[in-house]
C-alpha cells in the first residue's frame, strides 16, 4: 500500500523548494519539511542527505517505505491534518481545493485502502477509523439520536464505547466498560434508588412488564463484563477480551 501511496497521492502534493521552478503549480507540501515531520513522527533521525535538494524526495520515499507500519498510517493521518490546516488557514482558490485539498486527498487515501483491503477509512477530522458495517452504522445513529435530556450522560458513555473499537488505537476492555456504563446509566434513570445495574436488575425483577429471561440477559451481560480481568475491575491476570468481543457487546448493548 506504500508504494501506491507514495507514487498516485503525495507526489502529487509536494514540491522540492520555494522556487518558482519547482512549484509552479501551487502544491502545498515541501518535500524537506515533511521528511522532518516523518522523522519526528518515526523517532528516527533526519538523514543530511535529506538536504540536499536532488535527494530529498528519494530520501523521503526510502524512509516511509522502511518504517514500522503503524507509523506510515500515523503519516498518513498527518498529511491530511496538514492539509486540513493550510485549507483553514487562508482561503484557497476552487481549483486548488479541487486539486490538492482535504476532501481530495481523503478520497483518494480510501480508494486506495477499498483496494488494497485496508479495514481503515480515513474520516472528515483526518484521522483513521475503523470501517463500520453498514446496519450497524444505522443502529449506532438511531440509538445516539434515542439518548437525549436525562439520558445525556448515558450518551457520553455511549459515544465512548463507539470510539474505543471504531477510532485509533482501539480499546476493547474499555469499550465493553463504556457500553455497560450506559446501559447503567439508562437504568439509574428509570429507578433513582439504584446504584449499580446489578441494584437496576433487581428493581427491573420486581417489574411485570418486563419478560424475566431478558431481565436475566442483562444481568449476565453485566456479570460478564464485572468478572471478566481488566474489563471493569483491576485484575491480577491479563486480559482475554478481544476486539470481536467488545463489538459484541457494542451490538447487544445497542439492542438493550
């Protein structure tokens, strides 16, 4: 994917120097000051080489196909926050933005990832996000748009939930903490007394309405996610719980 990357997007956003020459076209990267952000970005050392005008997008491309691979989706997410910036920070012509804006860029970076079996999408804030399928991206709007007035903080925790498996770099142990914080914080609504959700499940128990078995789902699910190492309590024992674990629980805390 680097070798695309490098060839059909950002070479076609950076010039060498200020020269009249070398940027005639009005693209907004400098070759050398990227390398130093790449550089900075990697921990690495800039090479003087870099410097020298002839060598400078050789050294860049040779740096970005050599570093670790979770450092070239951090530049990735860079160039298009630095375009982002230079978009918002004088007003740009509707050819340029056309050209060598945002919108562009971030269109090509998801083709390219649509092609190249990449689970990453590259989203409107010029970070990388994880793609969501598309009946639960319906749910998940549905069910933030349901969490209004006293149910605002369950939203908050909601919202979390959503960003610790969607947003990088995940965080499954605490999205499956935060979808259960909502549905407490839901159930803390509906019966004031209560403290915990396991206090909610025995009010819920005392409820006719409500079908005991799906009274007992809850409890387990709250159950789960209190046992399970690392998820809601600290543990003595690493944690087991896996991505597809926390978008599990994301799928039954959506439907509770």
């Amino acid at each position: 994917v680097r070798n695309p990357y490098l060839s059909q997007i950002l070479n076609s956003l950076t010039y060498v120097d200020d020269t009249r020459w070398s940027n005639e076209e009005g693209r907004p990267l400098e070759v050398k000051r990227l390398y130093e952000d790449l550089c900075r970005i990697s921990r690495q050392e800039p090479d003087e080489i870099a410097y020298d005008t002839w060598q400078s997008w050789q050294t860049l491309e040779a740096s970005l196909k050599g570093i670790d691979w979770y450092y070239f989706y951090d530049f990735v997410e860079h160039v298009g926050q630095r375009l982002k910036h230079l978009e918002g920070s004088s007003l740009r012509a509707d050819d340029w933005n056309r050209d060598y804006g945002f919108e562009q860029y971030q269109r090509k970076v998801n083709q390219l990832f649509n092609d190249e079996r990449i689970g990453w999408k590259l989203n409107d804030r010029a970070e990388l996000a994880r793609e969501r399928p598309k009946h639960l991206s319906k749910a998940l709007e549905t069910t933030e748009q349901t969490l209004r007035d006293s149910f605002s903080p369950a939203r908050e925790h909601y919202r979390k939930a959503v960003r610790y498996i969607y947003d990088r770099p995940t965080d499954p142990e605490n999205a499956i903490k935060e979808i259960i914080s909502a549905i407490e914080s839901i159930g803390r609504v509906y019966y004031a007394p209560a403290n915990t959700l396991g206090d909610v499940v025995k009010e819920m128990k005392k409820d006719k309405r409500f079908p005991p078995m799906l009274v007992s789902t809850i409890e387990k699910f709250y159950g789960f996610a209190s046992s399970e190492p690392a998820v809601r309590h600290g543990a003595a024992a690493p944690s087991r719980v896996l991505l597809m674990d926390a978008e599990f629980c994301l799928h039954v805390g959506v439907a509770l």
